[in-house]
C-alpha cells in the first residue's frame, strides 16, 4: 500500500460513499473478529464521542477498514504477452490501491471532459475517424508509459496534483526474488491511472503547438506543420517515437489500429 496515511483517508471517503464497499468492509471487519471486534468497535466510538468528535461514520469506518487491511509499500512486477515477440511490463497493485488509482482516474476524465470536451470513452473512434485527414501527422510512442518519468511530471503537473500523483503511485516493483527497485517513470500500466496521467501529460504538449490536437494515451493527432518540432520536445523528455507506426508525411496516417491511404 503507498505510503501516506492520506490514501488511507482517501480509500474510506470512497468508502462511506459506496454501498457496496462499505457493505464488504463491515462483513469483513466481524468475519475476522466476530463480537469481540464489535465491542472494541464501539469502545473507540465512545471515546470517540467524549473528545467532542463529530464525524462518527468515517472514524468508523477508518477503524474497520484499518483492522482488516494490510499494507504493501511495494507492487509486483510481472509481464503479460503484447504480441507474437514481446512481452510488456506490467505492475500488479494491491485492491485497494487499484481502487484509489481508478477513483482518481475518473476524476481525470471528468475534468479532461467538463474542460477540454474531450470524452475518452468515445475518443478512440474520432482519432479512427481522423486519420483521413491530410493537414494532419499520426505519431506513435513506444513503451510510452514507461517513458512518462516522474521528473518530469513534477516539473510540469500543477503542485496541488504533483502531491496526489505521488501518493496514487506505488513507486517500487518487487521482483519475484523478493529484489525492489525503484521506478523513475510514473507507473507501467497495471496502475489503474496510468492511461489518463500519460493522456493527459501528452495532450497538455501537444496543444501548446495546435489548439486541435487530440491524443488518446499514447496515439497522437496534431497539425503537419508543427509535428516534427513536437517530435523533438517528446525525444528530449524521454518519450520515444515509435517510427514504424508515426507518419509526419505522405499519404499514410495511423492510429488507433485505424490505417488510411488519402489517395484513395
């Protein structure tokens, strides 16, 4: 579990607003320590009360979630197949980090969209769509999340939400020989926010350069006149061209899995 007591805090606000999870919290609490916990339970909301203490729920449930959760500093490095020859690295992250991951990722699409009038459910098929488009290049990364590195996210990302990326990321794959090794790059995919952070980092880039550009994770859509330059802004930050599946030029576009000849 990341390190801060504040995404403790942050899992019981999730909590007490779902309730299913809270449901599962409770059963779990008195599976584990039937009346015995119940009683200790409500010794600390007695004392609880006699301080003067209001918000009887979350210290409720902060103390069951608490009882029944163990920590992990630490997230699994495994792989899973990319295609016929490769194998991509992915992070396994504990529950309840993945729960916190996924709450912050939706907070990033309803602000990409509410702002930006971007929806990236339906993103996918606009950039297939965008691809016969002529003024427009296509670019491509590889390895794209393991090239969003965190110096740069610290120096880019307003502060207020350099201190939320800090606590959503794990930050230390642990190998299967029990090694730890800390990460450079935000998180692999396997992170549940991973998709939107990379998104939206990207974005921010390419709309300094055209206003119109779109970017759905890794796959990017931006004017011809300003792609070369955006090529070089990404390579000095780490970011890596993917050049088998980039067009700058030429009758060919690609992204999303979508190809397109313009001149037929």
């Amino acid at each position: 579990f990341p390190s801060h007591d504040s995404l403790v805090n942050y899992s019981v606000n999730i909590i007490i607003r779902h309730r299913a999870l809270a449901n599962v919290v409770r059963r779990r609490f008195r599976h584990l320590y039937g009346d015995m916990g119940v009683r200790k339970l409500r010794t600390v909301m007695s004392a609880y009360r006699e301080t003067g203490g209001r918000n009887y729920k979350y210290v409720a449930f902060k103390f069951m979630f608490r009882a029944c959760t163990k920590l992990h500093r630490t997230a699994r490095l495994t792989t899973v197949p990319k295609d016929n020859e490769w194998d991509r690295a992915i992070n396994c992250e504990a529950l309840w980090n993945m729960i916190c991951q996924l709450s912050y990722s939706t907070s990033l699409r309803i602000h990409i969209h509410c702002k930006l009038g971007i929806d990236l459910d339906t993103l996918q098929g606009v950039h297939r769509a965008l691809v016969r488009c002529a003024e427009k290049a296509t670019i491509d990364l590889k390895s794209a999340s393991d090239s969003n590195f965190m110096c740069v996210l610290r120096s880019l990302w307003p502060k207020s939400q350099v201190s939320w990326l800090e606590r959503m990321r794990t930050g230390i794959f642990e190998l299967a020989d029990g090694t730890m090794v800390p990460m450079r790059m935000f998180a692999p995919m396997g992170c549940g926010c991973t998709f939107e952070v990379m998104t939206l980092t990207l974005l921010a880039h390419c709309r300094v350069l055209d206003k119109g550009a779109t970017v759905f994770g890794d796959d990017i859509i931006i004017a011809g006149g300003v792609a070369e330059r955006l090529r070089h802004n990404l390579e000095e930050m780490g970011w890596k061209i993917n050049v088998s599946k980039t067009f700058l030029e030429g009758n060919f576009r690609e992204s999303c899995g979508a190809f397109a000849c313009l001149t037929t």
